[in-house]
C-alpha cells in the first residue's frame, strides 16, 4: 500500500509538473518592477516560511459537523506538537492539494488571509500553531524559516528572492486555473 500511494504522489507530482509548471514564466522584468515597488513603497517587514494542514469545512456542514473537524484538527495538532512529521502529515490530511505537502512558501504581512497571518506572525520557527479558522477551512500552521526585511536594493539575490516570489504566486494562479478548467470539463451524473 506504501509503494502504490508513493507511486500515486509521484504521479501526481509529474502530471503537475508538466501541466502547470511548464505554463509558469517569470520575466526579468517583472522581478525588476516588483523590487522597484517594494523599494519606492519602503517595505520593510520580515517574511516567514511555513506549511500548513488545511482541512476544509464541507459547505452547509452543521456545526456538530464543524465541531467533529475541529475536534479531529486539534487531534493532529496535538500529535504534530509531539514531534510527528509534518509534511507527512500534510501530505496524509491535508485538503489543500496545490501544496500536497504542506508547503505554501515565504510570503510577508498582507499577502494571507488575516486570522491565518496572525497566527503564523506569532510562531516562532518551528513552532506549530492552535487550529486555526478561516473562509478556507481549519489550518495548523507551522513556520519553517524566518527571513529578515529584504534589503533596498535590487542586487542579484534580492532579484533572484522576487523571481521566486513570483513564480510561486503564479505556480497557484495555474494550479488554480487547471484545476477549474478539470472541474469545467468533468462530468458528474447523480442518479437517485
């Protein structure tokens, strides 16, 4: 059963690679454009690198329903705490599949929903969080990396952090895009 579920992820991995990540183009320029914005803007805050479990709330899930998820989020919380491995959790539990192992990547202030940026904010690196709520779903939240404030200037390694930065935020935007374009093209029958 290991080896079929690791051959479905490896798959899965190649099939997301050729269908998404081969699409993904990140110009010099934009790179250019955006370390120019964030240095005309002055932004200085630090970014965080972390994963995370996402387990989703079914819509119109009573709240008995939602208490049961919470309960089950706080059960894995509770073993992520004690040292169980996180990305194979993720990759277990997780709902969240443009990030089958839990990775979401660096990001700063801003760029994630409110109650899940204050509660990643708060971590330390290593650190795992209390179940989280959002519009998404229950989250564990762990931080993997703490980066200091990107510098001033647009140097080779300020430019090449930006390019990864864009090329995450796109790698989502496709993964995003193909899988509704699967959904649009799928064909459901419901007999009763």
């Amino acid at each position: 059963e290991y080896r079929k579920k690791l051959r479905e992820q490896i798959e899965r991995a190649r099939l997301i690679q050729f269908r998404v990540q081969g699409k993904v183009q990140v110009p010099e320029s934009e790179a250019m454009r955006r370390c120019e914005e964030r240095k005309s803007q002055g932004r200085t805050d630090a970014q965080i690198c972390a994963s995370h479990i996402l387990l989703r709330i079914p819509e119109g899930a009573s709240e008995a329903e939602v208490q049961a998820l919470f309960t089950r989020a706080q059960q894995l919380q509770a073993e992520l705490r004690s040292g169980a491995d996180f990305a194979a959790y993720a990759m277990k539990f997780s709902d969240d599949k443009a990030a089958p192992d839990g990775k979401l990547g660096c990001f700063g202030r801003g760029e994630m929903v409110q109650q899940f940026e204050e509660a990643a904010f708060a971590l330390r690196e290593g650190d795992v969080s209390p179940v989280v709520r959002t519009r998404f779903g229950l989250h564990i939240i762990k931080v993997t990396e703490r980066r200091a404030a990107p510098t001033a200037t647009c140097d080779e390694t300020t430019l090449n952090a930006f390019r990864n930065e864009i090329y995450q935020e796109e790698m989502q935007r496709q993964m995003y895009a193909w899988i509704e374009e699967l959904k649009q093209k799928a064909f459901v029958e419901v007999r009763l």
